[in-house]
C-alpha cells in the first residue's frame, strides 16, 4: 500500500481522480483502499487519512457546513481539488458524505459501489458507533485539541449532528437512523450515477470485476481481503497514542504554568516580606 500523502492542503489536482467508491463504512472500506491503491489509484483517500491530515479538517468543516447547515457555498470542483488533489480514489466517510457532489464534480470518474446486507452491516456498524460514543473520547477533546478535538468536531458532522449525514445528535438516535440512512445512501448512488459508469461490487469476487471495469490489468496478487474492524483497531490505537503524548504534553505544560506562578507569588510575598524587615527601626 502506498505511504502516507503529503500533509500540505493541495492546492490544484496532480493526478486524476479515477475511482469514487463510495459504499457506506464497515462495507470493506479498508480492502477497497487497498485494492485500488494496487491498482494504481495512488492514494486513495479513507476516512483514517483525515486523522493524519489535520489541515484537511477546515476545508472539511467548510464542505459539512455547507451541504448540511446551508451556510456558505457548496464546494465546487476547484474547491475539491484543493481538497483530494493529489488522491486518485475515495472511499469511506467522510467523502461518502458528498457522493453527488462528488459524482457530479468528477464526471470522468468511475463509481464503485460495496453493499452489505442491512442486518450484517448494521450489528458491524454499532462497534463503529460504540467506540465514537465513549466517554475517554469527550475527555480527550479537552484535554488534546491540537488532535483529538478537531477530528472529532469534523467526523461530529457524520455521526452527531442532527442535521448531519445520520440525522443524529445522540447515539440513540444515530442507531435509529442507521438503517434507514444506510438505504437511502445506496438508492442516492444508483439514481444519481449513470450506469455506465457504475460497478456494484462484492469483494467476494476478486480482481475480476473490478479489473474489467476499470480498465486495468490483474494485479499478480490477491485480492486484499483485510480484517476491517482490527485494521481499523489498529490505526485508532496509534492515533490514540499520539493523542496520549500531546495530552501528556499539555498537562506538563500546565503543571510547569501552575508551577512557575505559584514560584512568582512566594517571590513576591517573600520580597515585601523582606521589604517589611528592612524599615524595621
């Protein structure tokens, strides 16, 4: 799989956009990224990529804001190219979030979509939902708000906001909705996509498929069928220890503050103190 892009927001597209896939997370997301990065759609954009983008996250704000809350303009193809400039294919939230927009913006671009039967998805799904609702995650918005706090504001828009893509502003209600937006994702692609340029795609399948449909040659490995909840596992781990140290790293910087003042007013004190002794007669 290809490295980690550059952390610079991009300023004009460097490679074209090829593959807008865009079925809901916990479809395969993680084997679609790299399936296409093997196929040369180097790289391609998954939800984890923001978490090493952070200043991806005001353009992303920017496009949530816009689409969802009818404040400020709809994101146009220029704007998303300064966005996914350098990326050659999509996939997960929060691009899934935008998929007319995207469709429309990238005319040229094939569209992959990867369903799973609702029931599945969904019991899939809640370990998503469980781990975005704990209680340690509010904490951290606090106490790291140079990481923890802005992804969870832009991935807020996804999963609680009431006017976000969920409809959800309590976990309660993002499980109500789940289902219902799950379908109503699925029938938004079929209806606003042209067939030809549309693959519904099961990854129990393999290459073949996909490789006729996007024109390209068998890659001379298999098909990646990774473990998305322990991949994804794996990536929230690292993100949480990075989380931890700057974490670790603020409250040292406020003990030392608290430190420094609390030395500043025994010095003062101790010098009128001083002061006092001195006039004595």
């Amino acid at each position: 799989m290809n490295g980690r892009p550059r952390n610079k927001l991009d300023s004009a597209r460097t490679v074209p956009m090829q593959v807008l896939s865009l079925g809901m997370p916990r479809t395969g997301t993680v084997s679609m990224q790299a399936a296409l990065e093997l196929l040369g759609c180097n790289p391609t954009y998954h939800g984890y990529t923001a978490l090493y983008q952070l200043d991806h996250l005001p353009a992303w704000t920017a496009a949530f804001e816009a689409k969802y809350h009818h404040n400020g303009n709809l994101f146009t193809r220029q704007q998303w190219d300064q966005l996914l400039g350098s990326y050659g294919a999509v996939t997960d939230s929060p691009c899934i979030c935008f998929a007319e927009d995207l469709i429309n913006a990238y005319p040229d671009a094939k569209v992959v979509l990867v369903e799973r039967e609702v029931e599945a998805w969904y019991q899939s799904f809640q370990g998503l939902v469980t781990e975005y609702y704990l209680p340690i995650h509010r904490t951290l918005q606090y106490l790291d708000p140079q990481l923890i706090g802005p992804t969870a504001r832009m991935f807020s828009y996804v999963f609680k906001d009431e006017q976000g893509f969920f409809r959800a502003g309590s976990k309660k209600e993002l499980q109500q909705n789940a289902k219902t937006v799950y379908k109503e994702h699925y029938e938004l692609v079929r209806r606003v996509c042209p067939k030809e340029r549309l693959l519904e795609f099961d990854l129990k399948e393999g290459w073949g498929p996909l490789c006729a449909f996007l024109g390209k040659k068998k890659p001379g490995v298999p098909f990646p069928r990774l473990n998305e909840r322990g991949t994804l596992a794996e990536r929230s781990k690292e993100f949480q220890k990075r989380s931890l140290l700057n974490v670790l790293r603020n409250l040292g910087f406020i003990v030392a503050s608290v430190g420094v003042a609390l030395f500043a007013v025994r010095w003062v004190k101790a010098k009128k103190v001083t002061g006092n002794d001195n006039r004595q007669p």
